[in-house]
C-alpha cells in the first residue's frame, strides 16, 4: 500500500552500481519500463527541460556516499518564492543536507524556493522522507519533519505567510514566500504528513494526529479522491473504499474513485448513499476543493456525523448549494454548521437546504451563519419542518433580511407566531424578487406578516422601491385559517400567482361571525383567482360538502367569475348532491365564459379515499393478442378493475391461463 502511494507521488526505485558510477535511470509512468540511462552528478535537483515528459528521472545509489535521490526536482518547474530558484541555489542545498546528519539520501525533492524563516531569508527544501530544511550560508541551520507538525496553515490576510505549528508547544515556523510558493508547500507538507502517518500506524499501530489542514483547489480525480482516501487514514477507517451503505451497494457504484468520476460530470456532490463514517473525510476533503459547487446528502441518517459537515462550511470559498435534507441532524450538529458558516467570511452559498432536522433552538446559532454572508448572496432558504418556533424564526428571517435577491423562501411546519411574522413583513419588501413563499402550517399572523408588503407605494417618491411580492408565482397558505387580512396578503401579490394553496383553512375559524364576511371573502378570493388565467386555486378541505360547497357556491354564483383552476383535495366526499350542485355552477360560468370569450374553466381536480369500485372486464369477442395486451395492462395498472378469462374464451394450451 505504501510503495502504491509512493509511486502515485513519482518515485521509483534505485538499482544498484559498481560502487563508483552514478546513473540516471529513466522509468516509463505507464508500465515502468526502463526508458534510457546516462550518468548525472549526484544532485537534489536537475533541469527537466529535456527529459521525455511520460518519465520519471531516477538516481542509483552510491555507495561511497549517501544515497542519491531516488528523484529529481525541477529547477525549472519549481514556484518561484521571493526571487527564481537558480542552479548556484540548487548547488548550495545538494551541499548543506548532504553535510546534514538527518539528510538521509535516496529522497525525492518535493520542494524548494526562496524564503524567509522568522524574518531570516533562506532556502526551504522539503524531501519525500518528511524533513524540511532551512538552508542558509551553506549550511542546514533549521529542520523538522512533517510529524512533528500539528498544522500548516497560510494567513488569510497575507496569502504568502505560512504557519507550521509545532506538536512539542514551541514557537512555530512562519514561513514567508510567495503566495503560489506558500500554497505549494502548503500542499507538499500535507501530502508529507499523510504518508508518514501511515507508514507509522502500519509499523507500530501507533496513529499520528492528522495535521489540521486541507490541500488546495486541484484537479478532480486525483486530488478529490486523494484528499478523501488520506482523511479516511488519518480517521483510521481501514476500509475506505467501501463508501456506500450496504443498502446502495447493489447499485454498482462502489469505490470512492467511482463516485468521484460520477460527481465531476455535474459538478455536484451527492452524498445521499455513502455510509455516514465516510461523508466526515469528504467533507474534509472538500473544504478547499473549487472543482465542485453543490454538495447534497438528502435522505442520509447522519445523525452525529452531520457536525462533520462544518469544515466544508467554515472553510469552501466556492460552494453555493448546500442541501442536506432528512439527514437525522439535531440542536448540535445544526448549531455546528452555524458556527462554521459564521467564520467563513468568503462563503458563497446561494442555496441552504435543512429541511425536515430538528433545528430548534439551534435556529440562532443558524442565524449567525446567514448574518456573515454577503448581502445579496442567498438565492433560496428552505427549513421545512425543522421545530423552530417564534424567536428562532425572527432572528433567522431577520438575518435574512439583507437578502434582496432571493428567490425562494420556505419556512413551512415551524412556528412563526406574533415575533416571526412580523420578521417576516419586515422581510418581504426587502425581497421583491421572491417567486415561492412556503408559510404552511406556520401559525402566521397574517396582519403582521402581509400588511407591510400590502401598503401602497408612495406615487410621488422620485425613486420608488419596487413593490414586495409582485414576482411571486408559488404562495402556500395551508393550515393558516382564513381571514381578511390574509386575503388582503394575497391581493397584494402580482400578476405572475400560478399556485396559490388555502388547504385546510377553510373551516372560518377566523373571520367575523357576521354572515356577510365570508360571501365577500369567498367573492374578492374568486376575483384573485379569475384575474391569473394560469393560477391553480387549492380549497381542500376536510369536509368541503358541510364547510366549503354552501359558502363557495353562492359566491360564484354572484361574482359570476370562474376560477381558471380548481382544486378540492381531501378525505372528505363531496357527495352526489354537492358533486352535481360544484359541476352545475361551473358549467355555467364555463358557458357563459366561452360566450364572452374570457378565460375559461380548464382543470378541477378532485379526490378522494373510497377506492374505486371494481369492475369486470369482458374479453369475449378479442382476438388471443389483444387480450394477452389487455391483461398485461391491468397487472401493471389494475385501477380497481379485475378480469376473469378462461381458457376457452382465449384458446390457450392447458396451464396457461392468465388472470388479471
């Protein structure tokens, strides 16, 4: 395992000499062929400028000297630190580790470039064995090695300084060079670690602490899955091939190189089937990944592990779809994330998904999240059904409130009461691009929420804001009792309303007593409807023969306007009577709408929990295919109907009879 990894870095093995010769040996990266040999002075570093690029230079070792390296670094190729790394350079560090006692030989050079350690200019080498040397004077005069590290992390606020903090408690490493330099070692020191952690739990089963740093943005395949496989390491999971849960095994996807290469043709990370130890090292893996901008794990039961997840909030600068819906998560691990995503000041999140976790009290912690990102950023909040209630859902809509450009906002199953709906008026003008509002089941105060976003415009201001909930197309309203100021909220939505859903309010638990308020709120909801040509009207109910046909009906019947779409979803039965009483009024407006040629009645949908009755279906007189095709329909499709077909009727050999 070991010698793979190695060899997935570019290093070869040596061969041996007759003590005196010191060759370069040139190996194949497809099937490790030998190429070519010629003799080369012993040396760190050589000019790659005329080596076949599909090999890999190696040195054979010398025995009446250290041993040489098992490969070379590229003056040429190398990042350029303070100033250009220059063969006198090369020739000055080959001197000062091979007079080094910790200089073992046989490394490769991963890295070097011009710098400064504590403010002293230097030359910083790194070999494959984990040792970085500060050379300076001809001399190694600083060393460590990766292990002794417990982090590499580069400044935000100057790119170029890179913090190698000490394990033992003393003073760290501030490197500084220039940014791509920093970022290189960054990765190279990374890589180092990695390693060397392995090859000391796989000797003395003794785990290193993995250091606390992430690789930078690089290419998909090899740095994703890479990253992912060294974090499970440093986890100590054995298996890290073995991603999925058992239950998506047989799906045939089932190594992470696998689901890498099928997440890189969308750019999208789905999660939803791994196993919950393995979505911990990918979310590390992920945090400074740029090739991927959406992460989803839906479905997944998380549980605990979803606290996992924080390190890709806290650092990604380029994620913007974060969804993680049913994922098990509790007050913790969302509080988690909140914190995460308050420290990541370059966060780009456009899309949050927490929908169906139990958010709770957590809902402030989540609001410090959504106040650190920049105004304008958040495109859609969605946190249905997640037990936040009145306070939580005002701090989290207040946080939102610099988010002029959203576009959707779904808090459905919380508690919005009193406080909450009056974050949510306080919102909605300064969102005026919203297209889907879901407050369903949310104990809306609709007063609070919508009068606000209901008030006139000022005619005679010189620069009007433009005017809240004019783009909406998507409006749920189900389970929030009807009322007048409700309905005033719906009036004050523009022309684009194609859904709009009262379900489950319509039993007028809060309109006035007084009979004339619920044929005019019935009358001025017709008159929203007929107005939106393609708008959906939802009035299910759960009993809409004794609640809804005895207020509805005489409403249409005097308003004279015909909703263009209809909907009476429910357990409850219309019965024949209301049946044919619904159908008779539509009927004529319908007539009466084809006449004056306005808009006409084009869906009614109505359901219902009584099965269908069964019918018998008669195949006498088909012919042997068409009833076979019939038959094969209904055992797909029964839709309550049962056949009987002998053998006689249809001719068929005895033992073949079919029954639907």
């Amino acid at each position: 395992q070991i010698l793979g990894l190695l060899l997935a870095m570019g290093a070869c093995f040596s061969c041996e000499t007759d003590g005196s010769e010191r060759q370069v040996i040139l190996l194949s990266l497809d099937d490790g062929s030998v190429v070519r040999a010629r003799k080369s002075r012993l040396s760190l570093f050589a000019d790659l400028a005329n080596v076949r690029p599909d090999a890999i230079p190696t040195f054979a070792i010398d025995v009446k000297e250290k041993a040489g390296p098992l490969c070379v670094f590229g003056t040429k190729a190398s990042p350029e630190g303070l100033k250009p790394l220059k063969p006198k350079d090369a020739s000055a560090v080959d001197k000062a580790l091979c007079k080094h006692d910790l200089f073992h030989g046989g490394e490769q050079g991963l890295f070097a470039a011009h710098a400064t350690l504590d403010a002293k200019p230097c030359l910083l080498a790194l070999t494959s064995l984990g040792r970085l040397f500060a050379v300076a004077g001809g001399a190694a005069f600083r060393t460590l090695h990766v292990t002794q590290l417990c982090e590499a992390r580069l400044d935000e606020a100057s790119p170029g300084l890179l913090r190698l903090g000490l394990s033992s408690g003393e003073p760290p490493w501030q490197v500084a060079t220039s940014p791509r330099a920093a970022a290189e070692l960054q990765l190279q020191v990374w890589v180092a670690h990695s390693l060397a952690a392995g090859r000391i739990e796989l000797q003395t089963g003794l785990p290193v602490p993995p250091l606390e740093l992430l690789p930078p943005v690089c290419e998909v395949d090899g740095n994703l899955h890479a990253a992912w496989t060294m974090h499970a390491n440093a986890l100590g999971q054995v298996e890290v091939e073995e991603v999925l849960s058992p239950s998506d095994e047989a799906a045939g996807v089932t190594t992470a190189l696998q689901c890498v290469r099928e997440w890189a043709a969308t750019g999208e990370v789905d999660a939803s089937r791994l196993r919950p130890s393995a979505v911990r090292p990918l979310a590390r893996a992920l945090a400074h990944n740029g090739a991927f901008v959406a992460f989803k794990v839906s479905g997944n039961a998380l549980g605990a592990e979803a606290a996992a997840l924080a390190p890709l909030l806290g650092s990604s600068r380029t994620l913007v779809a974060f969804e993680m819906r049913s994922a098990g998560a509790g007050p913790a691990e969302i509080g988690a994330l909140g914190d995460a995503l308050a420290g990541n000041r370059f966060a780009s999140l456009s899309v949050i998904d927490l929908s169906d976790n139990a958010v709770g009290d957590a809902a402030f912690r989540l609001a410090a999240g959504l106040r650190s990102l920049r105004a304008g950023l958040l495109a859609e909040l969605k946190l249905v059904r997640c037990g936040v209630g009145p306070e939580g859902m005002e701090m989290v809509l207040l946080a939102a409130g610099t988010q002029k450009n959203l576009l959707e906002l779904r808090l459905g199953g919380n508690t919005l009461g009193g406080r909450g709906s009056q974050a949510l008026g306080t919102l909605l003008p300064q969102a005026p691009s919203l297209t889907a509002l879901d407050l369903a089941g949310t104990a809306l105060e609709p007063a609070a929420a919508f009068g606000p976003a209901a008030a006139s415009v000022d005619p005679f201001s010189a620069r009007p804001e433009p005017r809240a909930l004019q783009k909406l197309a998507e409006l749920d309203l189900s389970g929030i009792g009807w009322s007048l100021p409700l309905l005033d909220g719906v009036e004050a939505c523009g022309p684009k309303l194609a859904a709009l859903s009262l379900a489950g309010g319509g039993d007028f638990a809060m309109l006035n007593s007084a009979a004339a308020d619920r044929p005019a709120f019935l009358q001025r909801l017709v008159a929203v409807a007929a107005a939106r040509p393609g708008m959906e009207l939802d009035l299910s109910t759960a009993d809409p023969a004794a609640v809804l046909l005895p207020e509805l009906l005489p409403a249409l019947r005097s308003s004279r306007l015909l909703p263009p779409s209809l909907a009476l979803r429910g357990d409850g039965q219309l019965g024949d009577d209301g049946l044919v009483a619904l159908v008779g009024v539509l009927a004529d407006l319908d007539a009466e709408a084809k006449e004056s040629g306005t808009p006409r009645l084009h869906s009614l949908t109505l359901s219902s929990a009584v099965p269908p009755p069964a019918a018998a279906v008669s195949t006498w007189g088909l012919d042997d295919l068409n009833a076979l095709a019939l038959l094969d329909q209904l055992a797909t499709d029964p839709a309550g109907v049962s056949a009987v077909v002998s053998r006689w009727q249809l001719a068929l050999p005895a033992g073949t009879e079919r029954a639907g």
